[in-house]
C-alpha cells in the first residue's frame, strides 16, 4: 500500500479523459461456473494486468472495491477504449466472446459497464489523508488551495 499523504489533496489531470465502471453479477451458488464465464485467468485481472504493462494502450489507472463487485478505469480517451476493446489482439474480445458464448441469455452470470466522458476541469476528486487512490493515483495530486469551495475548483461553473 503507498504512503499516506497527510492533508488536503486533490487530483489534476491535463485534458479530457474517460471513467469506466465495470462489474459482474455472479451466480453465488455457482461461483466457479460464473468465474469461467467471466473469463477465468483470462478475465478481467488479466485484462488489467495486460493494460498496466501497456500504458500506449490508454488505461491511466484503475480501482477495485474490496469484494471485487466493481472496477473504476481512468482512460486518457474513449478512442483508446474503444481500440482495447475491439483489438482482437488485446485480451477482451476473446473473453467478450467467451462470456456470450457460454451465457447467452442464461441469467446466471451478468456484466455491466458504464462509461463517463468527462472534460478537462469539470471533475472534482478531493483526498484528505489518503494515500494515492484514484483518479488521484491515474494523475498527479496537488495540495489543495485553502479556503477554494468546490464551485471554485471546478473551472466550468452552473447556473441555477
């Protein structure tokens, strides 16, 4: 785990880029089956592991909740995202293939995405006392401006 970095920080990242959500929904009784349809040694860890020794590939950072339900990708741009994806050379379009092959429409397994452009300056993540995490370990962290609100960090500013 990376050192903690004591008080307010927040994540700067240069240009646009893009948050993937990701997750799966297992069959609880049938965990293997559901690993084996999500890819098994070739499924999303793999996939990770493979765009981390990668980085021309795109992917700037990624997340995972402690009980694995859900990823968050950092992604310089949906252009690189969507080359990943379909790039039958890269590790997803045979574990895509995969899961709908042994699936279908069989509800045992499920997988879900979302996916989020976001522009430059309009994204806020603030860490206080955290280590690395995040958008703020797929970018640089910088320490905070005292006394800036957030409508003040934000460069794009609504109205209402």
């Amino acid at each position: 785990m990376s050192e903690v970095k004591a008080g307010r920080w927040m994540a700067d990242i240069d240009g646009d880029f893009v948050v993937f959500l990701i997750g799966a929904r297992p069959d609880k009784r049938r965990l293997i089956r559901s690993l084996r349809d999500l890819g098994g040694r070739r499924g999303m860890l793999h996939m990770l592991q493979h765009l981390s020794a990668h980085p021309e590939k795109g992917l700037l950072g990624y997340e995972m909740s402690m009980f694995g339900g859900i990823i968050v990708q950092y992604w310089r741009s949906f252009e690189h995202l969507e080359r990943f994806a379909n790039d039958v050379a890269d590790p997803h379009v045979a574990a895509w293939r995969n899961y709908w092959r042994r699936v279908g429409s069989d509800t045992r397994t499920g997988i879900w995405h979302e996916t989020y452009l976001v522009r430059a300056g309009e994204y806020e993540a603030i860490y206080g006392n955290m280590p690395p995490f995040g958008l703020g370990k797929a970018s640089s962290l910088v320490t905070m401006a005292e006394g800036l609100s957030a409508r003040g960090r934000l460069k794009r500013r609504t109205t209402g």
